[in-house]
C-alpha cells in the first residue's frame, strides 16, 4: 500500500481531535498514570534541587526519566483504547505495560538521551528526533515490542511525514513547555513569594493538565499514520467481522 504524508492540515486536525478526547476523558487518563506522575513530581521536587549531591542528582535524573517512560506509555495505551471506542479499564492497561517495564524504562533512556544530544549538538537534530522517535512508547507496548525494534517502527511510521509530527507533536511540547517556563515568571510579576508553595503547586497542576492530552495526540498521530501508510481502518474493522463459516 502507498505511503500517504501527514499533511500540515491533517496535523492540525489530529491535534483538535486530541484536544476533544483528551478534554472528553480527562480523569479517566489522569487517573490511569497517576501513581507514575505523582512519583516523577515528588523526585524531581525533593531531589532536582541545586543542593542535591551531582551524583544523586543524575540518579534522580535516570529515575525521572524511566518513570516518565511509564506514565507515556501507560496513558497513551489508555488514549489507543478509547480511539477504538473502549473505556479505560486500570486494570487492563496496566497488565500490558507491567510486562514491559524494563522494555519501556531502557526505551525511555535512550530515546531522552538521543534527543537531547540532537539540541545540544545543533538543535535542528533534536527537533528532527522528537519526530521520529514520537511513537516509541506507544509501539512499544500498543503493539509489543522491544528496544530497538520500537525504535525501527516509530523510524518507520514517522519518516514520510516528519513535518506534520513536529507541527502536531513538537508544536504541543513547545506550547507546553512555554506556560511551564512562563508560570513562575507570571507569579514573580503577581508577587508572589519566591518560596511559596504556590509556585511548584502552580507548575505541577499544569504538568498534571498535560498528561491526558499529550497522550490522547500521541495515540491519535500514530493511529493516522497507520492507517495512511498500513490501511489500518480496513484491517481492524475485517478484524472485527465474525470469521466465515
């Protein structure tokens, strides 16, 4: 079957799509990477600090970031369920990630690690790899893979349509990342005291926000790309016809 690009138009429409399913089932995502979420913000807060040894703070770092890989691939299994009209069951989505814990925290390192040697070398790398690596959690556990396979097939899916994945994925970390950095800017301005427990509470309720909708745009652009490149509309609805007699 022909390879069909995403479209910058198609992009854009993948994010509004994200945006209603994400804002539809809000709680029931939020609920289903809880515990990996509130794990990350308690680390990164008690432990990201300047006054945390540097080796401990590289463990935390490596922690962090494996539980991340969790919480990714946790809810976004949940936001592939719900775009095949399925509710969110905790229990079931969990059984499929629980056998890949090693698989997706490895997966996790590696990809943070690629891309962030993508910015610090020449930055356009790095943008270049949040494109192409964007599936990896999903791929990982959505259709079971291991490390370097997950890596091949989210290559694979990603790289006719590099443009429209950096619109729909890197422009949603950008604009998440730009409230994140403007948060603690906009409560200096209000006054608010530079040690209140305002301000990680501030940055952790909107980290909390964006946890169900990058999800939901994750499973979204890669269920378009799959069913532009691999028909996967047609094979699932014959999947889902009783056999022949």
């Amino acid at each position: 079957m022909s390879r069909s690009p995403l479209s910058a138009r198609v992009a854009i429409e993948c994010i509004d799509q994200a945006l209603v399913l994400g804002k539809r089932h809000f709680w029931s995502l939020l609920r289903l990477g809880l515990i990996p979420f509130l794990a990350y913000s308690g680390v990164t807060y008690v432990f990201g600090g300047r006054g945390t040894p540097a080796a401990l703070r590289l463990a935390v770092i490596l922690g962090a970031f494996g539980i991340y890989g969790l919480l990714e691939a946790v809810t976004v299994s949940g936001a592939w369920d719900l775009l095949h009209g399925q509710p969110v069951n905790v229990g079931t989505v969990w059984s499929r990630v629980r056998g890949r814990v090693v698989s997706v925290v490895v997966a996790s390192w590696l990809r943070i690690l690629i891309i962030f040697l993508g910015f610090f070398l020449l930055i356009i790398p790095g943008f270049y790899f949040i494109a192409i690596l964007f599936a990896v959690p999903t791929v990982n556990v959505v259709e079971n893979l291991g490390v370097g396979a997950s890596f091949a097939r989210s290559r694979s899916l990603a790289l006719q349509s590099v443009w429209g994945v950096l619109l729909a994925v890197g422009g949603f970390l950008l604009v998440a990342g730009g409230v994140a950095v403007l948060i603690p800017r906009v409560l200096m301005q209000l006054g608010v005291p530079h040690l209140s427990v305002f301000r990680p509470l501030c940055s952790f309720i909107w980290a909390a926000v964006v946890v169900p909708f990058r999800a939901a745009l994750a499973a979204r652009i890669y269920l378009e790309i799959r069913v532009r490149s691999e028909g996967y509309d047609l094979q699932n609805a014959l999947a889902s016809l009783p056999s022949a007699a």
